[in-house]
C-alpha cells in the first residue's frame, strides 16, 4: 500500500489504474497542469537538472530519492498516508463514529470550499515565487527554491486528486479552476491575501517560507484530523515536505542574520547606512520585512470570531493543531476563549464562545511555534555580540482581516491615529526605499560553492552533499 507506483503515467499509491474513469478525468487534467507549469511555474528552468527528492514511499523512514531531474519531469502524484479501516472520529458531534472514507452529502459544499481553498494556495506559491531563479544567491539556495515549488506542485496534485474522485462534476470543474486564477491578477485573484502578495526578493522569500509555509503546517495539522479520511491522509502525507520549506526560511534567515552580524562587527557599526554600503542588510530591514510577513501570514487564519470555523469543526471536517493530544472534551459546547476586540478605539479582551473562536486558536497556536523560530535567530545575533533582537510585532499590527482589521497599531501594540501610522509607516513595513535596496543587491550567484555577498553559506549540504556540490545543471 504505502509503496508508490511509478509504471503509470500518473505516480501513485491509491490503485488509481483500477479506477479507469478516474484516471482518464485527472489524465485529462495533467496536460493543462504542465501547460500552466510552463507559463507560471519556475522562469527560464525548462532545461536546467535539479537534484530532486522525489518521494518513492510514503513511510517515514526513506520516503525520498534524490538524483538529478528535469523539473517538467517530476513525477508529480497522488500519495496518501496509510489508512487505518478502523480510524474513528475523535472530535465534534460525530466524535466516536466511523471516520468517512466518503463525502457526506450534507458537508459536501463545506468539504470542498477547505480543500479547494488549501489546493489555491499551492500553484499561487509556484507563482509567486517564479521569478526568484533569477536572482538566486546561490545554487544551493536555487536548488531549494525549485524543490520547493515542486512539492507545492504536488500539493496541488493533491487536492486536485480529492476533487477529481469525491466532487464528481463541481470538482472537476473547481480542478480547472485551481490552474486559472493567477497570483496578484486583478480580475481573476488567488483567494487568500498572502498570496496575491509578491515575493520580489530572496528575503522575502526566506520570510514567507518561514512564516507562510508555517501557515501550512497548521492548517494542514487541522485538516489532517478530518473525519474526511481521504483528506486526512493525503495531508499527513503533505506534512513530511512542509519541514523542509520552513527549514529552507529559518536557515536562510539565519544565514541573512550571520552576515549582517559579520559585517557590522567588521566595520564596528550598527549604522544601516553603512552595513547597507558594505553589500548586507541592516537589522532595521530585516526586522520589517519579518513585520510585514508575520502580519500577513496571521490574517490567513481567517476571522477572529467565525461560524464557518465553529460549523468545521462540530461537523468534523476540520480539528485543532494536535488535536488528539489535547485533554479537554474535543467537543468544546459552553466553553470559551478569549479574542481581542476594538473597543472606543482601544483593545480589550473578551470571552466568546470557543467553537466560534477556533481560528484564533490555531493562529494562537501558530504565533508560539512562530515565536520559538525567531528566539532561534536572536541567538545567532547574540552569540555573534550584537545587541539588536528581532521581534515578532504584536498581534493586531497591520491586519486586514478579522476584528482588529478596523485599528491602526504600532509594532508594540499602541494604538495609533491615521496621522501617525502614514507617518511610521515606512519604519514598521518594508518601504519602497528598503525594496529597491534589497532589490539591488539581488544578483545572480550560481558558480558552485559560491554565495553572495549579503548571505553566509549553509553549515552543511542537502543530503549529506558538499556544499559546493553541483545542484543544478543548467541545460
Ligand atoms: N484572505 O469566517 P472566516 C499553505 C474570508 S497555507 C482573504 O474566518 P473561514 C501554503 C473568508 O473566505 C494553508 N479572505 O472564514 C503555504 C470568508 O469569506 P466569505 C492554506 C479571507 O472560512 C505556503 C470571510 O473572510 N490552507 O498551504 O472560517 C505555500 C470570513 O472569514 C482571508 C487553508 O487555509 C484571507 N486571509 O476561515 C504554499 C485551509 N481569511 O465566505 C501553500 C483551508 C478569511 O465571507 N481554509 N477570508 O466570502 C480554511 O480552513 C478557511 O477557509 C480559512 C478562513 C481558515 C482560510
Ligand atoms: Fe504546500
Ligand atoms: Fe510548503
């Protein structure tokens, strides 16, 4: 079962070749996923060999294979976790029943809104981030920015499989729509905020697959309790790639940090003009960047105060974070959690009832493992004896979604007026100024071994490889 067959056209572990209409609906669906790799996916990579885990099964001990591959040549496919035949519902009003290996016909439009705005939020990825190759700072950073975005590929393959088999023709149809709206289009958006926003540089990129694809991890954790079993399993799977992604942003902020660090002790200064001068980023652009994908990301847990987020979770479609570590009832009637609130221009807390404040529950969930990460960075100041910490901005800082959307902050959680958040504006966020300076310094670094100014090379390579190792051959 967990062994992946790679004879088919379509790599999968789901005996798809015994489902002929199936296969022929998702072969029928390959064709314009290549077609959209090659407009939107990674820019100018169609001949280069990247040096690719692919995954051969889906246990936990050797799951993957690396070798050098064409990214059009991936073997993209359909991998779920094993199943259990006996796995029960363990929270919500069905808790203690058969997990479902179908759709129920009542939470048919509830299950297929979460897995069609989980399988958006893949190629929009792809899409942001296609531009990166360009300006990679090396060709180890280049190689993890393309195994990236083929694993995000394969997420979208994911969905898409759940669609194809359990929507019949409403998921086709949504199938199709996965591979049309496009990233930051006007007329045809992505449907979550984050991801119409661009990643235009390497430390954005760093930041959004510290922070987003963390976004990921809790999202897909909930989603992975799901009394769907289906969706339970191909998530779980999803899972063991998401590690690397946000192991690619933490290191690569670090590695950014590490730099910096060397530089000012270097030159015995903390100005930013001058680490600016010296080929490095200031801590201060640094810091804004990480306030600006910290809030953005943080949005993407939906409305503080949400019925969908209570329905989700009393139908059983959608758990906590760990849910099966948890001590309480897992059905959570009568209690209650607190949320921030504006109140005559100030924030309070109140309690609501906790089924309806589940997304902030996971965002509240989200902030701590988030915070651990950004402790792990001062670290690298410390030890290097620069005074300066990096810090996560407070919760209600430049939101756009939820209750806290109608006030103005401070990173410190002061609440400020029009006039003073135009004024900070450009000390809180990145400006136009700090994008046009990181911009500059975006070259293109892809000789082996070889990094670029602003970035300290890695401890070690992928896969036990040198770090000089020949990542990418460029066809
Ligand atoms: N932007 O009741 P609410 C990943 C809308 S990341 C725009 O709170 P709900 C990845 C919302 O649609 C993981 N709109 O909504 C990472 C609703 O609209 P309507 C992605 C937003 O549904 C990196 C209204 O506001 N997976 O995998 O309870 C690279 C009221 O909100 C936003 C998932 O998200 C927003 N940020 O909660 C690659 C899991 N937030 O109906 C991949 C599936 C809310 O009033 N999704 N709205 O028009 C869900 O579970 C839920 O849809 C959400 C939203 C938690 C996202
Ligand atoms: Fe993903
Ligand atoms: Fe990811």
């Amino acid at each position: 079962m967990s062994s992946i067959n790679y004879s088919e056209k379509i790599p999968n572990n789901v005996n798809l070749g015994e489902d002929r209409t199936l296969q022929r609906a998702l072969e029928g669906w390959q064709p314009n996923f290549i077609n959209w790799w090659d407009d939107v996916g990674p820019d100018g990579s169609t001949n280069h060999e990247v040096y690719l885990r692919t995954a051969v099964s889906v246990d936990p001990q050797g799951w993957a294979q690396f070798g050098h591959v064409k990214m059009r040549d991936y073997r993209w496919g359909i991998f779920l976790n094993p199943g259990d035949a006996n796995r029960e519902i363990h929270f919500g009003d069905h808790k203690g029943e058969k997990a479902w290996q179908d759709v129920p016909g009542e939470h048919r439009a509830n299950l297929r809104r979460i897995i069609v705005t989980q399988g958006d939020t893949e190629p929009a990825s792809v899409e942001q981030q296609r531009h990166l190759g360009l300006t990679a700072p090396s060709m180890y950073d280049l190689r993890n920015l393309f195994q990236i975005n083929v694993e995000e590929g394969r997420h979208l393959w994911a969905m898409v499989y759940l669609l194809h088999k359990h929507f019949g023709r409403d998921g086709r149809e949504e199938a199709d729509a996965l591979l049309q709206r496009t990233s930051g289009d006007e007329n045809n958006p992505r449907i979550l905020g984050a991801f119409n926003e661009a990643t235009p540089d390497w430390l954005a990129f760093f930041m959004f697959t510290y922070f987003t694809d963390r976004d990921g991890k809790f999202q897909l954790s909930a989603l992975a309790e799901s009394a769907f079993d289906p969706l339970a399993r191909t998530t779980k799977f999803m899972l063991t790639e998401e590690a690397h992604h946000m192991f690619v942003g933490e290191s690569g902020v670090s590695r950014v940090l590490s730099r910096t660090a060397q530089v000012m002790n270097e030159l015995k200064t903390d100005d930013p003009q001058k680490v600016r001068a010296a080929g490095a980023i200031d801590l201060g652009t640094v810091q804004r960047y990480l306030n600006f994908h910290y809030s953005v990301t943080i949005d993407l847990f939906g409305a503080d105060q949400s019925s969908n987020a209570a329905i989700f979770y009393s139908s059983g479609l959608k758990g906590r974070y760990e849910e099966g570590k948890r001590t309480d009832d897992h059905v959570l009637k009568g209690q209650t959690y607190k949320v921030l609130e504006v109140k005559d221009g100030q924030l309070v807390e109140k309690d609501v009832p906790m089924l309806n404040a589940l997304n902030e529950v996971l965002r509240d969930d989200f902030i701590k493992d988030s915070v651990a990460g950004v402790g792990r960075w001062n670290k690298v100041l410390e030890k290097a004896g620069i005074p300066t910490r990096l810090v996560v901005p407070h919760k209600a800082f430049n939101r756009q979604i939820g209750a806290l959307a109608g006030i103005k902050m401070s990173p410190e959680g002061r609440v400020v007026n029009e006039m003073e958040w135009a004024a900070k504006k450009d000390e809180w966020l990145p400006s136009p100024e700090d994008f046009a300076f990181v911009a500059s310094l975006m070259g293109r670094v892809v000789e082996p071994g070889q990094f670029a100014g602003w970035i300290a090379p890695p401890v070690m390579g992928i896969n036990r490889q040198p770090v000089d190792f020949e990542y990418v051959r460029f066809g």
